[in-house]
C-alpha cells in the first residue's frame, strides 16, 4: 500500500532558504502596529511570518495577541489552531475545534496525528467526523483541501485495519471524485 506520509499541513510554506524573509516582513508588520496597533490584518500577518520564519516563540505571543484582543471569531479560530499546532497540543485542538466547530482543521489535524501514532480506529472517527461537516461559510484560512485528502485517509485506514474492499471502494471513489495530479492518481491506483 502507498501512501503520502504528508498527512495535513498547516498552510504556511515555509523553506529555510525562506526564513529570513519572514522575518523581514515580521519587521515591517511590527513597525505598522507601533503606527496602528489595533490593525488586526496587520497582527494576523505578523504572527503568520514569524511562523514562516520559524520563530515559534514570537509566533505564539502574536498569536496570543489575536487571541485576546480582536472580536473577530474567524481570526481568533486560526490563532487558537495555529498556537495548537505550534505547542503540538491535542486538548488544544480539540479547543479550536469546539472554538469554531464548523472548521474541519482541527479534525484532519488530530486524525494525523492518530495515523502517525498508527491509532486507525481513532483517526477513522475523526476522518468520519470531518467529512460529514458542511462547508463552512469562513473565508479567512480555510484549507479546501483538507476534505480531498480526508476521504484518502480514510481509505488508508481502513486498509490498514482490513476492511480491504470497503478501502478499495473508497479509494475508487477518491479518484473519481477529486483532480489529483498523475503521480498521485498513480498512488491511488496501486492501492486499489
């Protein structure tokens, strides 16, 4: 069975090569906030390239910042999920997600999580959980993949606890349902 180890990812991209231009502009946010300190853009995007610039102390307090002072409860939801990942804290997933239940970050985190720890059962609730949410009406950092590769997991999990035609099924219906690139749809084929 192939399978992409790459579970779910945080949506920052960051490359070491990178770093230090995350950092730059994190000096250039702070000096707009020291202009304008209640600009909430402004905080969101300095939390998010200390994050990219894999500055993880910096990026919790800023993160921090969101949490307790905007009203937002969009952007509260990403800075309790990314403070979630950066301190790799399950009870504060589970936190974010009962913040915002109609975002399926949370979810597909904690089912990685599960997958990693070989703990299938639990990933599958998971998994089940987040693929029979509706599609939340959120626009700031939603992650519109995370269902495509929900249903994958899925299918993984059940193979790897022998429900072998129910995984090939699903993995039938993954490929027929989503656009994966040919390297992955290849994948996806040797599994059935």
């Amino acid at each position: 069975l192939e399978f992409r180890r790459v579970l779910f990812r945080s949506d920052g991209h960051t490359h070491k090569q990178g770093r230090q231009k995350y950092l730059d502009k994190a000096a250039i946010l702070r000096k707009e906030l020291r202009n304008d300190p209640n600009n909430v853009t402004a905080m969101l995007f300095l939390a998010e390239s200390y994050k990219d610039g894999e500055d993880k102390k910096q990026a919790i307090k800023a993160y921090n910042n969101i949490i307790y002072r905007v009203q937002n409860n969009e952007y509260v939801f990403w800075a309790k999920y990314q403070v979630a990942l950066l301190e790799d804290n399950t009870d504060s997933l589970i936190e974010a997600y009962n913040f915002r239940p109609t975002r399926h970050e949370p979810l597909g985190a904690l089912a990685a999580r599960c997958i990693k720890k070989e703990q299938y059962s639990s990933a599958l609730a998971f998994l089940f959980l987040l693929t029979s949410m509706e599609k939340t009406s959120d626009t700031y950092f939603v992650d519109h993949e995370m269902l495509k590769r929900a249903e994958e997991n899925q299918a993984y999990c059940l193979y790897k606890l022998g429900s072998f035609a129910e995984a090939a099924r699903l993995f039938k219906m993954v490929l027929e349902k989503w656009d994966y690139v040919k390297e992955d749809a290849e994948r996806i084929l040797t599994n059935i």
